[in-house]
C-alpha cells in the first residue's frame, strides 16, 4: 500500500477523516458485490461492474495519463491485446458505469462525465473549482 493511501486510511481510522477546513474525502469502495459511493454528502450503493473498476483505478490516480492497455492490465490481469480492441472495450465499459452513476447520482455522474476521459490514454481530471479527494 503506498504511503498516501495508508495515510488516508490512518486519517479515516482515527475519526478525523479531514484536517479543518479541508473538503471531506469522497469514497468510491467496492463492498463485495457492490460499490458504496459516496460524493457531496449523497450515498449510493451500485452494483459491481468492470466500467467501476475502471473507474476506481482511475480515481486513485488523478491526473496521471494511465495508456488503455495498463488500465486493463491493472483492472483485469493478462496482456491487453490489440490496442483498438482494449481501447473499444474500456471506453465502453466506463461509459456504461458512467450512465448507471448519472441515473443514481446526477451529481456525481456530471462530475465524473466532465472529468474522465477515455481514448487510447485514459484519465481523470478533477474540477480544480470543485476538487475531489477519493478514498479507493
């Protein structure tokens, strides 16, 4: 576990999720065969789907360009393959997990439609008006 998530984890475990006056974490956790999602103080459960792993991998890297064939990698194990075909196949996995968000949370799934981006080279970029710390 890398120190920055351990010291986010430290920080929930102690009861004191944020400093003062910082901006609440925001969870996106896979809980056996759904994900609890929490953003702007909403709640919602979801069940699993490749586009949500995707998607947290994604949220636990912000603003790193992540290349369609390691984000399956990481995701799904093996080799990806074909470069067209991962690309294809992970962009319409996220955008499947996008639109089930967007219909439970429309605030969530504006900000993840505004800050994911799929292509060959995949990332997420948060809003710097509205910055969004995950806890994965």
């Amino acid at each position: 576990m890398s120190n920055d998530r351990q010291a986010r984890v430290v920080s929930l475990a102690s009861g004191s999720p944020h400093p003062a006056g910082a901006q609440p974490a925001q969870v996106f956790r896979r809980e056996g065969d759904y994900w609890t999602v929490v953003y702007a103080g909403a709640t919602v459960r979801l069940r699993d789907a490749v586009g949500m792993h995707y998607l947290a991998h994604l949220l636990a890297h912000p603003d790193q360009r992540i290349a369609v064939g390691d984000l399956l990698t990481a995701v799904k194990g093996g080799t990806a393959g074909d470069a067209e075909r991962a690309r294809s196949a992970v962009g319409k996995r996220i955008k499947a997990a996008l639109a089930h968000i967007s219909e439970q949370h429309p605030a969530l799934g504006f900000h993840l439609s505004s800050g994911v981006k799929t292509g060959y080279v995949c990332v997420y970029h948060p809003d710097p008006s509205r910055p969004a710390r995950w806890v994965v």
